[in-house]
DNA sequence: TACCTCCTACAGAATATCTATACGAAGGAC
DNA sequence: GTCCTTCGTATAGATATTCTGTAGGAGGTA
C-alpha cells in the first residue's frame, strides 16, 4: 500500500480483501480499485502487494479464484469467499475492534 | 507484541511508545508494563521487540535516553521525548486517525 | 504496424517484529 | 557465603509482509 501510510497497515490487507470480496467477487484490480476509492485514495493498494496477498488468502482457503472475463472482455481471475473465508472475516473484524480499541485507550491515556 | 494481535501492530509501537513517554519519562520496562497495564494485557510488548524501537526512535533523535537509579535501585535507562520526538508524535496521531477512519469505510461499505 | 490500457505475475529488497538467549546487578532466604 | 529470583538491558537469527521494479500477454484503436 502507499499513501505514506503504509507501514501502519501491515496486517489489515487480508482482512480489507475479505471484506471487499465479502460484497462481490471481483477480480485482482478491481479490488484494488475498490478500496482506493472507498478511502478516498487514502490506501492505494499496489498490484506488487495486492497479488501475492490474494495468492496467500487463496493458498490458506478464505479465497477461490476462477478464470472469467472482465467488464472489458480481458481474461481475468474473479475471487469469492469461501466459508471459512467469511469465518476468518468475523475473526479479523473482531481483532480489529479490539486492536483498535487498546491503541485509544494508550492514546488518550493521562 | 503478542496477545494473538501481534500483526494488526506493525508500525504502531513507535507512537504507543512516544506517546507513554510523553506523560513521563520512563525506563523500557517501565514503558513495556505501562502499555500491558492500560490495554488490559491486549498489547504484551516484549523485550526483544521494545529495546529495538527503543533504540531506533533514538537514533532518529524522538527520544533521548540518560542512565540512571530504577524505582528498586537498578540501573536503568530513562528515556524522555525531545522536541522533535513530540512533533513526531502530532504525526503519528494524525496518521493513525485517518488510517483508522480509512479502515472504518471500508469494513462498513455495502 | 504501433501503441495504449487492462490484468496478472514474480523476483529482490527493505524493514519491523518475534523468538530465544544472554548477562550483570540487587535483594532475600537460609 | 551461596543460591535463587527479579529487574533491566541487550543482541542474534528467523520470519513475514509489503514495496519496488519489471515482465508479458491480450484486447482495442488508429
């Protein structure tokens, strides 16, 4: 990712690829596409970053591809969600609030 | 880090760190059971992940660390923000609330 | 033909963190 | 005195994710 805030998203890729799959399948840069213009460019989601996550998520089973073609008849590979792919979501999203949370806390500590 | 959220933390330990020790001047272990006790033991900063950052928050000049006598008569480094490292932090904040807002529209888009 | 965009892919580097281990010194037990 | 625990700092090596840079095929257009 980029947009300078970079580093503090180690970690929070898989579960936005989740999330964004979790409303359509959609193929590599239509997700990275996606999430930079939910964030309002915010996180740019590079293809270097992006492919070899989707291959990581797919290799641990959250994700299938499949081979189709695009809004612009270009060979592309669509990805879903499997069930234990919206399982681990639940998981990420939970971890995340709790995350989140502990970091506001140290953050406005006194 | 640890706790399970371990990877959700990458790139945060330098502000959770900057941001303790601008309440007070504190020595590592200090700092390490400061962020365990506020976030109820969701962050475990471990040695070996503190005394790194520690020593590289140094290095770039947010922090400066001076020997000194420990609450039980141990010798202990206390580190204290600069100037600079209290400018850093502003950064940090700002950084972190708009990537936790960036993250927040994503997980809510339908 | 030439050129641009779309879409995927991988190699190599950079970097932060984790695990594990080490060491020195203080203090108490006995 | 010696053992053991706690405190406090430190480093080496492994791991993993992401970034940078590059590549290439295929479709569309002129």
């Amino acid at each position: 990712m980029r947009g300078g805030k970079a580093d503090l998203l180690r970690g929070t890729l898989d579960m936005l690829v989740l999330k964004t799959l979790s409303l359509q399948p959609m193929h590599g840069l239509g997700i990275s596409r996606r999430i930079e213009q939910i964030t309002g460019g915010v996180f740019q989601v590079q293809p270097g970053s992006l492919f070899p996550a989707l291959h990581r998520l797919e290799q641990e089973g959250w994700i299938k591809g499949a081979w189709g073609e695009s809004e612009n008849n270009r060979r592309a590979k669509f990805y879903q969600l499997t069930a234990a792919g919206r399982r681990r979501l639940g998981e990420e999203k939970r971890n995340w609030a709790q995350v989140a949370l502990a970091i506001t806390k140290v953050m406005e500590a006194t």
